[in-house]
C-alpha cells in the first residue's frame, strides 16, 4: 500500500513515496519552493521513479511553510512531520535541529519518540538558509561550496551582527579589509551556529542530537553547531526528506485509523 508526503519549503520541494508506512520506495528534491512548479515537479519525479500514478496512492499528507497550498488528503504541521521522519532516519534521537529556508527550528523527543517540546525562529532571516544565501551572493560564491572553504579556512573572522542586513554590511567591510574570503565564511557559520544554539539551550539540548533541513548539507554549519553545543550532530543524506518522510508516514497511519 503506497502512501505519499510531500514537503513544500519556502525555496524546495520535497517528495516520498512510501510502501506500508516503513519502505521508501521513491524520493526526490527539486529546488523550487512554494508558488513555483516545483511541487509539480517533485510529483511527477518520485511518481516516475517509483513507476506509479496517483491512482496508486492511497492517502497523501502535505506539510512545510507551503502545506496548505496543495490540495491532498490532509496538511500537518512541520514539527510532528520533522519529529516523525528524524525518527525514522535515524532511530534513536532525542533532539532535532532543522534549519531550512525561512526558518530554524529545535524539537526535543521523548523517549518513544512523541515531540514534547520546540522552539522555532520565523520571523528573522537570520540562522535560517535565506541567511546564507544572501551571504553568498555578496561573497559570490556558491552556497553548495561553502563547506569546502570552510574546511580549508585558517581562522574565523568574526561577524557579530544577528541581523542580515547588518550582518550583509559586515561582510561587506571584510572584504574591504581584505579578509579571507574562507575565513569571512567560516565566520558566517558560527553566526548561524551561535544564533540556533541559543534557541538549542532554551528547550534543552539532550543528545542524540540529529540535524534535519536543507542547510544540513553545510558540513560549516555542522561543525560550527557542534562546537557551540559541545555535542556531536547526526546526519543523513536523507536528512531534507525528514518532513516528507514523515508526512508519509502520518498518511500510512491516517489512512489504517480511518480505513
């Protein structure tokens, strides 16, 4: 029995076709969010990759910032479909951070997995993806390679400021002061870092911790985080299909609940 859950983030689209709510039978990830084609797109893919139609899917749950705009089965929060998917991914876990487009967010799981606390920053660009992407364009380096110059940097040029506007001048003025572009970077992280480890501590940051999202493909940002909560982080290469998985997963158990 096929059950779908698609992620509609603010800048991707994500898709997981699942088999008896436990077998990921398909995924895909496009790069276009909410309002775009994206959704259309991250559809047909896992469909076609899956070799199924609508028709074989028996109950479809759509969660992320775009949720109500895609007219399936049902909509659900993010943070039960993050807590739902990290748990799949990854077993044990008591602590999520999902850092994506628009926002930040720290979910703490009690022992059967149940999400029991959260904290979540969506009203500031700053420690989110948007964040770094604005950062990128002014250093005109591609956001996928920050993590490399981050490796390969050889101290951290500070960058104080929590707001993106301030934070976008700051490294403005770096660069006027001829600072490593590497070194500017690896200052970014700890920005970002310092930003989600102050929302981490205020439900409490009790390992395992694991990270979900888009920006956890940023090895940066990892390893910043993991100096800031002197703890280590779990990742996946499935760790953006969280809240897909998830949403899918919901759909399996919706779908038994009112069969």
């Amino acid at each position: 029995m096929y059950t779908l859950g698609i992620d509609i983030g603010s800048t991707s689209s994500k898709c997981v076709v699942m088999a008896d709510g436990s077998d990921v039978v398909s995924s895909a990830i496009i790069e276009k969010g909410a309002g775009t084609d994206g959704v259309d797109i991250v559809l047909e893919k896992a469909l076609g990759d899956a070799g199924i139609t609508m028709d074989d899917i028996k109950m479809t749950i759509s969660t992320g910032y775009g949720r109500k705009s895609y007219n399936g089965d049902k909509d659900m929060s993010e943070l039960s479909c993050h807590a739902k998917g990290g748990a799949y991914i990854f077993g044990e876990v008591a602590t999520i951070i999902d850092i994506g487009g628009q926002d930040a967010k720290v979910l703490r799981l009690d022992k059967n997995g149940q999400l029991q606390n959260f904290v979540m920053n969506d009203k500031c660009a700053a420690g989110t993806g948007r964040f770094l992407e604005v950062m990128a364009n002014v250093l005109h380096v591609d956001l996928n390679e920050f993590g490399e110059y981050d490796a390969q940097a050889t101290e951290r040029t500070p960058i104080s400021s929590t707001c993106t506007v301030f934070a976008e001048s700051e490294v403005i003025s770096c660069l006027a002061n001829n600072a490593d572009v590497k070194n500017i970077i690896k200052g970014i992280h700890y920005s970002v870092a310092s930003r989600v480890a102050g929302q981490a501590k205020r439900v409490g940051v009790v390992p395992p911790v694991v990270m979900t999202g888009g920006v956890s493909r940023n090895s940066g940002v990892v390893r910043a985080l993991e100096e800031e909560l002197d703890t280590s982080i779990a990742v996946s290469e499935d760790s953006q299909l969280a809240g897909a998985i998830g949403a899918a997963i919901y759909a399996y158990e919706s779908y038994l609940k009112n069969k």
